[in-house]
C-alpha cells in the first residue's frame, strides 16, 4: 500500500481530529500533539500508525511520522 504524502496525513488527521472534537472525544481547546495523547491515540489520526505502508527503512518512516506529528502540533497551537 502507497503511503499518502505528509500534506495528505496531516489533512486526514486534521478533520479526524476536527470530527472528534465536535463529538467531544477531544476537548475543543487541546492545543498540542502531545496534549492530544491524553484524549485519543493521537498516532492513529490521519492513519500515522498504519502499518500497511511501505517505507524504506524504519528511519524514513519515523520521519514521515514526526513531520505529520509537528504539522499537526503546528496546527493545534494555532487553533488555541
């Protein structure tokens, strides 16, 4: 399975985080990634865990995951 780009993640996350914020699974004020932990596995918005994606190497996958991660940490900080 293709992985999606860092742009694509992290718009998925964004209305999975967005979806379950009006739900009330997230409060409407969480302002940072690592807050976001404390709610929801914040690795499974915009599919950052799945598994099913290839990756060179574990290196290259971690990075993907940390870009996706401090975009949407970016985003949650300006959102507060």
């Amino acid at each position: 399975m293709s992985r999606p780009t860092v742009e694509e993640a992290v718009s998925l996350a964004q209305e999975q985080i967005l979806r379950d914020m009006r739900r009330g699974v997230v409060p409407s004020h969480c302002d940072s990634f690592e807050e976001l932990q404390d709610y929801a596995d914040a690795n499974l918005y915009g599919n950052i865990g799945d598994h099913r994606y290839s990756f060179p190497s574990v290196e290259a996958w971690c990075d993907w995951a940390n870009e996706v991660q401090d975009q949407l940490d970016a985003w949650l900080e300006l959102r507060g």
